[in-house]
C-alpha cells in the first residue's frame, strides 16, 4: 500500500435494486479501512456510486410507466439518502448517468476499438437476463441452461455486437495471478478464478442493440455499450482518467491504482478477469487487490423475501433505532462474511455481541475505570510511578497488528486487537482490585499506578477501534483525554503515555444494557 495514498471502492449498487443488507455491509466495510487509513495520515480516496444503465432498469421503468431516468434519479437519490444515513465517509459517489461518466467511457472505448482490442462481431449462445451476462453453449450445458444466481432459464440470443478480444489476454493475466498470488482475496477465491480461467478465455460482446437505455457506442449509436464494461470504467472515470488532461484527472491520478476493490463473491469474474484485461488493454496499472466476500444468510436460510426474512433497509433502521449506529457498524464488521463462508444474520446473535464486545467490554472497561479515577482520584489521571509496566509494550504491540490486519483487510482480526487489551485491562483490574487497595493510603502510589495504565490503555484502545465506532468512540475520547488528545497525528495518538498526569478523566456511559430487539418490518 502507498505510504501516503490509499484508495478503496464497493462496486456501484444497481438502481433496480432497494438498498439492503448487501450494500450496508460492503459500504460499511470500505468505510472502516477508509477511516483506518485517514486516521494513520493517509490521503484517502474512498468511491461508491450507482449503476445505471442497462435493460432491467428499462423494464422496470417501462412497467411502472416512467422513464429509465426517473427510476434511476429516484434510486440514486435513495442510495445516497442511505449513505449519509449510514454515516459514511465516501469521498465521491458516481452515477453512470452523469455526463462525466459518460464522456469518459465512450474515449476510452473508443481507444480499445482504434487499438484493435475490440471489433464488430456476431454473438450466437445464451443469455442470463438476470445478471445481464453472456455463455457459450458449453457453459450453458453445464449450468444446466439456468442462471447460477438466479435459477431462471437462460435465453437463446442471436445479436451483432462489437466484441472485447478477451482471448488475447489469456498469457498475461495468467502470468499476473502467477506474480501476484494475492491479487484476489480470500485464496479461495482466486483459485476459483484460476480454474475458470484454465478452460480457456472467449472474447465478450461489449454492446447490445436489443435496448436504448445506455452510453452509445462511438461512432455507431445503434449499439449501447454493455452495463457491465460501463459500469466497471466508474473506478476510473471518478479519477478522470479517460479524460488525463482534465482537472479531475490532476487532482485525482495519484490514487490509481486502488489498493482494493471491495466486492460480493457474484461478480468476481468480471472484476478478475475482464476489469483487468480492459485495463491491460488501455495500457493502464492494475488495482492491487480485489477482495471478494461471501453473503448473509438469514436463521440459517438464505434471504428471501417470500419466507420474510429479508434483512432490507427498514429492517436496518429498527436495528439502529435499538442498538444505535456504532453497534450495527460493529456487528457488520466483525461477524460478516469476509470470507469464504457465509455469515448467518439473527436477532439473538447481534444481542449477543452487542452485550458480549460492547456493553460488557468496551463499554464495561471504560465506565468502571473512569469511575475509580473519579472517585480516588477526583477524576484526574493520577501519576505512574511504575512508568507503565507492560502496558507499554503490549499496547505497541496491539497497535503494530492492527496495522498488519487493516493493511490485509482483515477487519475482524483488527477489531480484536482494540478489544483483548480491554479484555486485558479487565483482568487486571480483576487480579489487582484497587477497590481493595483503595482503603488502606499506604497503597496510594500502587493504586495510582494502576489506574494510570488502565486509562492510558483504554485511551488506546479507543483509538483503534475508532474506525468500527466512530460515534462512540469519540465520545470515549471527551473522556479520556479531550480535544488535546484527539487532535495529534497518528504517531502521538497510538503511542502509550500520551494523557499527562492531571488530566481529565471521566467515567462514561457508553452502550447501556438492552433488551433483544423486538420483531421488525419485514418489506
């Protein structure tokens, strides 16, 4: 990763399509590294947006009898309701529809068809309405003629469009999963890619003529340019890369190529394989990693909203009205499916951890350490004639892996290191019970000692699991430090000792105990 420059992007989220649980998590995901790196001193570039075009939306708008335009202005507008809603730090968010997109996309079209990396073609195989992709016969055979995603019939095509020379990139892309065997994540995942990509590649139609609602294709508007090789351009279009000399392009070149591209594991082949060999083809860097989640599940079933347990944007605001945004954050970030497998979503388990990691631990440890400050020491940091004990070396520690696990995007494992020195701190307090020591004045300077690494280590703590819960660990920062505290660069606010004795130290009420949440609209 760049020592100052850190980008990351979710796909943009189809506008035929209600925000869901899908989106809330990879948004939130991109925004806790997004927040984990500005918080190090990175320059951040942080893209989500929405896609468009294509012949769903045109269906969908023809049934309900508007324009493609105004369902896709509509279910912008609500994309964007939900990110400020989620409270996300996004840097931009890009339409397919805005003229900059669009501009964009038709030059650097244009410069794969003038470089012979496409050309006019005939496609005759079958077609996956669904999830807008083409098959070969072969493949249509072993999928049984059906949308893997979706299980409907896949249709008979016969259609001339200009065609991507995919075959030709066969060697090369090879050769970078070859050099770079993390390009794809979790490992699974790549060798999944890796066994397609063995049978052999076909050249892909770019085009369509069956629909109008899309960017025409230079020189020939009869055809519209594919949504999927449209919408994939977004991570760069937003850079103003197809356009080098404009403005956008100055301001926004340094943050390609982006460190990752944030994905659900249903559109891995397009991100692995088709992003990269236009990319090849453009003569333009690679992102340096694509990392491909699984999904939710639901009680143990799979999301639907015929057996009402789909978890959609109504259902999410309940949460948050219970629980409150951090806790959601959380629960999103360290039980989602990240990897391989997919994660189950229940009421109980989110009461779980929200009791489990919030109240009974962060919550727990800061509250009952500012109250012993506050109520031996006036709620003043008192001195630490012990120089911090170990707490030193096992914050240094904490905070050095945090980075190694936000610089993977392993975003659980780096939660955990924020939590087990609470956890740690607890069972210090446990062992050392200054409540005990507290009654006798000759333990004064122990007691005071102790209580200063509790707090210097709390303060750190907060520090790291920031990015997870903003909100809330401001909040622990007013008390644990102030504005003094918060306001220094990354190096000051991970180093240990950085409260001065005498400042202020209160106790804090963070996530109060709850009851289960009750039952939730189901849309």
């Amino acid at each position: 990763m760049s020592a100052k420059h850190a980008t990351i992007t979710t796909p943009i989220y189809y506008v035929n399509d209600r925000p869901h649980i899908g989106h809330a998590y990879t948004t939130t995901l991109c925004d806790v590294w997004a927040r984990a790196m500005r918080l190090r001193g990175q320059c951040v570039f942080f893209l989500t947006g929405t896609d468009e075009h294509g012949v769903k939306v045109e269906k969908s708008a023809a049934a309900r009898g508007i324009t493609p335009r105004a369902l896709a202005d509509e279910n912008a507008a609500e994309f964007k309701r939900v990110m400020s809603l989620f409270g996300l730090s996004n840097d931009d968010f890009i339409r397919t529809t805005e003229p900059r997109h669009e501009r964009q996309v038709q030059a650097l079209v244009k410069r794969l068809h003038e470089g012979g990396s496409v050309y006019l073609g005939t496609f005759e195989g079958w077609y996956d309405e669904g999830q807008e992709e083409y098959y070969t016969e072969t493949k249509a055979k072993e999928l049984n003629y059906q949308s893997p995603m979706t299980g409907r019939p896949l249709v008979r095509a016969t259609e001339q469009n200009y065609y991507f020379r995919l075959s030709a990139f066969q060697d090369r892309l090879q050769q970078h999963f070859a050099d770079h065997p993390k390009f794809v994540q979790p490992s699974a995942r790549q060798n999944e890619v890796l066994g397609r990509l063995r049978e052999g590649l076909q050249d892909v139609p770019i085009t369509r003529t069956n629909f109008t609602w899309g960017i025409p294709f230079p020189d020939n508007p009869q055809h519209v340019i594919y949504v999927w090789i449209d919408a994939l351009f977004n991570y760069i279009t937003a850079l103003g890369l197809g356009e080098p000399d404009g403005d956008a392009a100055r301001d926004r070149a340094c943050h390609w190529p982006a460190d990752f591209h944030v994905i659900g594991k249903e559109i891995l082949w397009f991100h692995a394989v088709i992003w990269p060999a236009l990319l090849m083809a453009l003569e333009m860097p690679l992102p340096k990693r694509i990392h491909a989640h699984s999904f939710w599940i639901a009680d143990g079933q799979k999301m639907s909203k015929s057996l009402n347990n789909f978890i959609d944007l109504p259902t999410i605001e309940g949460y948050f009205a219970h629980y409150g945004l951090d806790a959601w954050r959380w629960y999103m970030a360290t039980q989602g499916p990240l990897t391989t497998t997919d994660a189950d979503f229940s009421a109980r388990h989110f009461h779980e951890t929200y009791t489990n990691d919030l109240v009974n631990t962060v919550g727990n440890c800061a509250s009952r350490v500012g109250a012993m400050i506050g109520k031996y020491f006036g709620g003043m940091l008192p001195e630490d004639a012990e120089r911090g004990g170990p707490w030193p070396e096992r914050c240094t520690s904490a905070t050095r892996q945090w980075i190694e696990h936000m610089d993977a995007f392993e975003l659980a494992a780096a939660a955990r290191c924020g939590i087990d020195l609470l956890r740690q701190i607890d069972a210090m307090i446990n062992e050392t019970e200054p409540f005990k020591l507290a009654k006798d004045p000759a333990n004064l300077p122990r007691l005071a000692s102790i209580l200063n690494q509790c707090a210097q280590t709390v303060r750190i703590a907060g520090v790291l699991l920031e990015p997870f819960m903003p909100s809330k660990m401001s909040a622990l920062a007013d008390g644990f430090g102030g504005d003094a505290c918060r306001a220094s660069p990354w190096e000051v606010r991970s180093a240990y000792g950085h409260m001065p004795a005498g400042c202020a130290v209160t106790k804090l009420a963070l996530f109060p105990r709850l009851e289960p949440i009750g039952k939730l609209p189901v849309g």
